[in-house]
C-alpha cells in the first residue's frame, strides 16, 4: 500500500466511527484492504426495516483507483443489484474519482435504494451471474439509467 | 505429443459468440499499456522537427501548419496520452513559470503563491470535504515548490511519481469542479446536462479528456495564466489558435502557457522567448 493511500484511509475510517452519515454503521475494517459496512433501508421506502452489508476491498493505489464495493450476506432486490451482489452503479467503475470517499459511495448506494419504485432483479440477473467474474470491476458496465 | 489424444479444442465452444467482458477489458488494457509503455508522464524538451517526422508522407495541411508553427514555438514537450493530458500540462507549465528564477521575486510570483494556496478554500467552500482533499492539496503545493515536507517528493519528484503525479492532476480537477459549481450560472448553458452530473460524469473521473468547458472553468479557478491552445487540424488556411484568458484578472499582465491540440490530446508548445527549464 503507498502511502498515500495508508493516510487516506485511516482518516476515513477516523471519520466512518467518529460520525458516520446516517444509516451507515462500519461493521469491520480489520486491515487496511478489506471492510464491511453496514447500511440500513431508509424510512418510508421499499427498503425500510432492512438491514444489508457492502464489503469494500481497496486497491493499493486507492483513492485513484476505486474500490471494489459488493453487496454482502443479504442481497437487496432491486434492478440494479444483481444477486451475486453485484452492482450496477457508474460512480463505482467509469465514474470513480478519487473525491468520492466510503461514505459518499454508501449514501449514494442508499439513494439508489430509496429511489425504487419497484423491488425486483436486473432482466439480465441469471445470465449475468452465470457468466460474471469474481469482482464487478471486471465486468464491462453499460449504465443505462442512473435515476432508479 | 501422443497421437492417439484426441485434439483439443483451445477455445471451446460456449453458449455465446460474443467476446466475454473480461476478454474486452483485457484487450483495451493491453491496447492502453501498449500505448503508455515507457513514455514519461513529461517529456524533455524537443525541437519541432521531431513533430514534423510523425507527419511526414501524411496530409500536406499538417506539414503546412507545423511549418508556420516552428517559426514562433520551435521547441515542444510531450505529455503522457492517458487521458489527463491537459491538467498534467496545464500543471507542469505553471510549476515551471513559478520555478523559474525570473519570477522568483516578481508581483505574480506573490500572487500566484496566494492563489494556489487558496484553492483549499475554492474546493472546502464548494462541498469537497477537507480531509478528503487535503492529501492532493499538500502534494499538488509540493510539486509548485510552495510547500515541503521531509521524506515527500517536491518540485519535478512530483511530476515523475506516477502516484504524486496523480494526486496534483486530481487536485487541478477538484479545482475545475469547484469553479463550475461555484459558477454554475455562467456554464449551465454549456454542459448538456445539470452542472453537478458534470462534474461527476466528465470533470472528477481520471483519464478523462478535458474540452473547452472544462479549460474555461479551469483559468477561471486558477486565474493566474493564459491558455493559447494550438490546433492541429484539417481546417483549410493557416493555423487557428484558441485563447482562454480568466474573466475577473487583467489578462495582459499574466504569463502565457501555450500548448498544442491535436484531437484527444495536447502537448506543451514553448515561443522563441520563453525561459524553459532544462
């Protein structure tokens, strides 16, 4: 790991336990590569009383390059999230940029939850699943709509 | 081998004749490092001839323009194609016009030194959190040689680490984001969708090509230099050149960084007058 990416991340796991956004609890960050956190459904949406975990596992030369983020254990349903916990989001993969931080990627993964209207799998989950890779980075994403 | 074995196939037949995503990504990846190996983030100084060899037995128009070129800016330096081409050169240049001994003690010096150190404020002030941005902030004073911390690179170190390097051409984003968003109203207009999806979509990400917009907002955050971009084209006559000067400072008195813009990329372009850094 450089350096750089040691410091960002202590401060950000600094930042995640002293005062995590709401919604967002860290589960476990044992090591500086791979984290669990947890991220709960918001209030009156499709999602509420739900509780799900995003594994983080980090790059060495994170934040330039992203992390890979997966859902974990429960598998929200919903249509950009594939049930290998996958998921289908830009700012994860072509839009990526080093501002973004652990937080804002979970804020912006709860905004998605929140803005469903309709719970249910990708059209696509079982052939995707059966062909993916292990890490979604691997796979070559077309972003049809980031609204839903 | 034993010719009883049946022949393999080495690429079994699967359910679906398409390439698989990984084989895709794999194939662009090695197109990219085929690209990139070995070239500098920036490159030594060298005359225009060496430009005019890559256009040699192609179209008349580019050795045409090249000539007419040579005769104010003879000298170039080429920047890395990785898609930060322009924030990695607009960068350099400016490190290297505060470097220069001639503006040590000069007025724009001071400002300048003002300025750069104030960008912390132009990103805190438009939503970027400071200990997100504080790490690129510190490496991108670095590299202008206005900020040294013991055991961390300065000055060219910078430009050379590939990771240092990074960090400063992420901080010139941030800086490009925040002035859009700070004046959004001005290059709404502009982008073909709202400001902030922008600055997601095509200011934030590395390796993403800067265009006018982006150019505009970044003399506008940095308001210290002019752009004088050169183009490489097709267009008939003789060649154009594109000015981007900061709205709210006295252009006349500020340097200008010139560089040249060839479709997807620009290089540094240096007039007969100007001091450069060996």
């Amino acid at each position: 790991m450089s350096n750089l990416s040691t410091k960002r991340l202590t401060k950000e796991l600094a930042e995640l336990q002293k005062k995590p956004p709401g919604g967002v609890t860290l589960e476990s960050a044992d090591n500086l590569s791979q984290w669990v956190v947890k991220v709960e459904g918001a209030k009156d949406t499709l999602y509420q009383n739900e509780v799900f975990w995003l594994r983080f596992t980090f790059p060495s030369n994170y934040p330039l390059e992203s992390p890979e983020v997966v859902f974990v254990r429960n598998i929200p349903i919903h249509p950009h999230i594939y049930s290998n916990g996958h998921i289908c989001l830009s700012i994860l993969y072509d839009h990526w940029s080093p501002a973004l931080t652990i937080s804002s990627v979970c804020l912006s993964i709860l905004s998605m939850l929140s803005s469903c209207t309709n719970k249910e799998r990708p059209p696509d989950d079982s052939r995707y699943v059966a062909h993916a890779a292990k890490s979604p980075k691997q796979t070559n994403w077309a972003f049809h709509d980031d609204t839903v | 081998m034993a010719s009883s074995d049946p022949p393999r196939d080495p690429h079994p037949p699967t359910t679906d004749e398409r390439p698989t995503d990984q084989q895709i990504l794999d194939y662009e990846n090695s197109l990219r490092a085929e690209l990139l190996a070995d070239a500098p983030f920036v490159s030594e100084l060298a005359g225009l001839e060496e430009l005019e060899k890559e256009y040699e037995g192609g179209a008349e128009i580019f050795r045409k323009k090249l000539q007419e070129l040579k005769k104010d800016y003879p000298i170039y330096r080429s920047i890395r194609k990785d898609g930060n081409c322009f924030y990695r050169a607009f960068g350099w240049r400016l490190a290297e016009l505060l470097w220069s001994p001639s503006s040590a003690s000069s007025f724009w010096h001071d400002t300048a030194k003002a300025v750069l150190i104030s960008t912390r404020e132009l990103l805190t002030s438009s939503g970027y959190e400071q200990v997100m941005i504080e790490d690129f902030y510190d490496t991108f004073l670095a590299a202008m040689k206005l900020r040294e911390a013991p055991g961390e690179p300065t000055g060219l170190e910078v430009f050379q680490s590939e990771y240092a390097s990074s960090t400063t051409i992420c901080h010139l984003r941030l800086c490009t984001g925040a002035e859009l968003k700070r004046s959004r109203d001005l290059y709404e207009g502009f982008a073909e969708m709202p400001i902030d999806e922008f600055v997601i979509k095509s200011v934030e990400p590395m390796a993403l090509e800067a265009d006018n917009l982006q150019i505009s907002a970044l003399v506008n955050a940095i308001p210290l230099v002019n752009i004088r971009i050169a183009n490489l084209d097709t267009t008939p006559g003789s060649i154009n050149f594109h000015e981007f000067s900061p709205m709210d400072a006295d252009a006349k008195t500020l340097p200008v960084i010139t560089l040249l813009f060839r479709p997807g990329h620009y290089d540094v372009l240096y007039g007969k007058n100007e001091n450069v850094e060996k």
